[in-house]
C-alpha cells in the first residue's frame, strides 16, 4: 500500500490542506517526503494525522480520566468544528476517511473516532487496506478476510528516542506483538524488547554454530548485521552487538570497545534505537511472501530526524534508509538543511504560518541535494544570512555608514574604517568580505584606504 494523497479539514493549524505524494523518479530508491517550516506550522499534524488513519493511537489516561486507546490526532481535532476529519488516499484508489463522530464521542466511551473505508475498484487485491481497531494496540490488515499474514505495515518514531542497557535477559523465545504500539511515535521504542530480541538471536546462532549449523546460524544473524551495516554507514564506526556470559547481557562494541549501552552517545542511541526496533517488527511480522527483510513494502513516519544527531549523521542518516529500504514510502519531518540537502530524489513541502496563526502550504519541489546550504537555508527555512546575529547586526552597521559616505559624508569615513577593523577580527571570511569592501570603496573615492 502506499499514500498517493492527504486531505485534511479544521485540524491543528489547518483549515483545509490538500497534498499529493509523487512518487520517486529512480526505481531502487524508497519514497521519500520531507516536511520543513517554522515551530507550529502543523508539520507534526500531518505526521500524526497520517499515522492516525492507518491505526496510530495513544493511551493517555488523562484525556476524560479514560485510559482506552486514544487515537494520536485526538487533540489536534478542532473540538467545537464538527466538520474535522483526516482522508488518505491510498494506491489502488482506496480512501481511508477518518472524523471525529460526535454522536459516538457522547454515547459512548469505547470509542471516540469512526474510520470510514471506500474500497475503491479493486476490491480483489490482496491487501486491500489498514486501519486500526480502536480497542486495542494492534494493526488489523484485511486481506480476503485472512487477518494473520501481511503484505505491508507502517511504523512511527519520534526524534526524542534511546537506548538503555537491561540486565535482566531470558534464555528464551519471548512473546512479542510486533504491532503494538508501532504508530505511538514517542512510545515506539523499547528497550527491554530490542536487546531481549538481540539476545534471542545471538543465542540461537551460538547453538547452531555449536552444532556446526553453518547456514542456520548465518540465518539467525543476518537481521543483526543488517542493524550493524546501517549504523555503520551512518555514523562511519565500526558496530558490532555481542552477547556475553559474564556479565550475561548484549554489549556494543564501538571501534573495538565494548560498551554499555547506557553509556553510548545520545547520538548512537537516538539511530539504533530506530534501527533496531524497526528491523526486529518488520523481522517478527508474519508476510504474505517471502522477501528478504530490507525489501519489504512499509510506511515510514519520522518526526524531527534530526534531533541529537551531529551534522555529519545529520546528511547521512535518511540517504542510508533510502538506499537500504527501496520499497518504503519514508514521511519525514525536520528543521535541518542538512537532511534537506542531503537527499536525492525526494520531495520536500515547505510550510509557513499565516497571520492569523493558521498554516498553509507554501510550495512542494524536488530535495536540495547539490545545493549549497546557505541556498537551502535561504530557500527552504527562510533564513537569508551567512553568520551570527551579532555579525549580522555589524555587517548592516558597516553597509549603513558605506551608504551614507557615498551620498557625500565624508565625514563618516573613519567611523566606517574601525567597522571594518572590528569586523576583520572576527574572522576569515568576514575578513575577506570586508576586504573586498575596502578595495571597491577605494576605487569609488579614488583614494587608498587601510585599516
């Protein structure tokens, strides 16, 4: 399944918003768009509008003193427009609709949100469409009245992610619902579940390895190295996770070191813990075929991307997915030029808040790789200067008195010669744009200026 378009009405800071997904230009490559704008232009809404149609809910026992599963969109709805809904527009032609029903949210307390599906023409798909049962913490996939395979999924995940150590491992297979809580953005990712699921792994290729099973115990490791490879090729360390007896627990080892994962830069922890988790639900998911795991079809949701990552796995991190990922459909949101310009062949929106504190789509164009990022951020993010606020102050000193000699006071000139002076000892490259000023200067006033 992939969303072709979203139409959304009298949600968040939207009154009515209409957008179209194009699909990627280059087979081998997931799809991938990237929402941009200022704090509170809604880019978050749509992530979670989105992931809400397809089953994302929360329990948060202080809405109404309930303690049910709340849909995630669930404070984002206008609550006095009875007009409010969310509507995906799915391949195929089907349309997941999904709006507040206000009869059901005063008669009733099991739920407070009615999915509504059109199945469009092609009801003989296997897969014919995903939506949540509100009761429970579970993705409920329909293919021909069969609920216990499936041929697609969709996962969410927040910026604000880690990973903890855990000491308290089984020497056994464990259950684990690998949709629960998948659409829950900041509750997606758990610890204890990721490194018992490593453990279990590591465990059975030891018992294979003990046995001589060579292809079974590479089996049991190849969703590890998977983990290890992307991790990799992000952060440019070499990763490997271990299973030691004594202590008995799973340890990284970072260029050689093995570590506590408590320990682990914010950074490290933030893209393992998508990583891992990430390839341990689409690992346990029980598929309609037999693909290898990096080739499944899934819908990705990630919101700030770039939070606790340096610049450096700022550009490096969404290329990686999009290559290691080639049939995913991958919604990101960010403030960073570096993960707008670091991508080819995506789309980026780029929204704006309105004067009256509602927002609105300003433009969708292709991803900024190749661009520079004083472009980006000039194009993208609205921000027009090259350094610090307080150069940027002294530069607008420094032009303002240049203006004013030029219009015959002369009088200004040494005021403006010790702005330059100031301005040169912050720095090269202000030196240099300063330096160019003086020699044009000099040239205009026919006369040799130094500082």
């Amino acid at each position: 399944m992939r969303i072709d378009k979203l139409h959304l009405e009298n949600i968040g800071v939207f009154d009515n918003l209409e957008i179209e997904f194009p699909r990627c230009e280059h087979p081998g490559k997931a799809d991938i768009h990237i929402f941009t704008g200022p704090n509170g232009s809604g880019k978050s809404t749509l992530l979670y509008a989105l992931a809400a149609a397809l089953g994302g809910h929360v329990s948060p026992k202080s809405i109404l003193g309930l303690g049910q599963p709340i849909s995630l969109i669930f404070p984002r709805f206008r609550q006095l427009n009875h007009q409010a809904f969310v509507e995906i527009l799915c391949e195929g032609g089907q349309i997941i609709h999904y709006h507040r029903d206000w009869h059901d949210y005063q008669a009733r307390e099991t739920s407070y949100f009615e999915p509504r599906l059109s199945l469009g023409p092609k009801q003989g798909e296997k897969l014919i469409y995903a939506y949540a049962n509100t009761n429970s913490d579970t993705i409920n996939h329909a293919k021909n009245g069969n609920k216990s395979d499936y041929a697609v999924a969709a996962f969410a995940y927040s910026g604000n992610r880690s990973l903890n150590s855990w000491d308290k491992l089984k020497v056994a297979d464990f259950e684990d619902n690998p949709w629960q809580g998948a659409l829950a953005f900041l509750d997606t990712t758990d610890s204890k579940k990721i490194i018992q699921f490593i453990s279990n792994r590591k465990t059975k290729q030891a018992l294979e390895l003990v046995k001589h099973n060579l292809e079974k115990a590479a089996e049991y490791n190849l969703v590890i190295q998977a983990m290890e490879k992307i991790v990799q090729e992000t952060v440019g360390w070499s990763i490997e996770f271990i299973l030691e007896s004594e202590p008995f627990g799973v340890f990284l080892k970072v260029n050689q070191r093995v570590l506590e994962f408590d320990v682990l830069p914010d950074g490290l922890k933030s893209i393992l813990s998508l990583v891992a988790d990430l390839l341990r639900r689409l690992d346990r998911i029980n598929w309609t075929t037999a693909k290898p795991v990096l080739e499944r079809d899934f819908i990705l949701f990630l919101d700030e991307i770039d939070i606790h990552l340096h610049p450096a796995w700022q550009r490096k991190i969404l290329p990686v997915i999009q290559k290691t990922f080639p049939n995913a459909q991958i919604f990101v949101s960010t403030h960073s030029p570096f993960v707008v310009g670091s991508v080819s062949d995506a789309w980026v929106y780029k929204f704006q808040l309105l004067n009256n504190g509602n927002a609105t789509l300003e433009k969708v164009e292709k991803s900024k790789a190749g661009s520079s990022y004083a472009l980006i951020l000039d194009d993208i993010f609205g921000v027009a200067e090259t350094f610090d606020e307080d150069t940027e102050r002294a530069f607008r000193e420094f032009y303002e008195c240049r203006e004013e000699i030029l219009q015959g006071h002369r009088d200004q000139l040494p005021t403006w010669l010790e702005q330059a002076r100031s301005l040169m000892a912050r720095g090269i490259e202000v030196a240099e744009l300063v330096g160019m000023e003086l020699r044009q200067m000099s040239r205009l006033l026919k006369q040799e200026l130094n500082v």
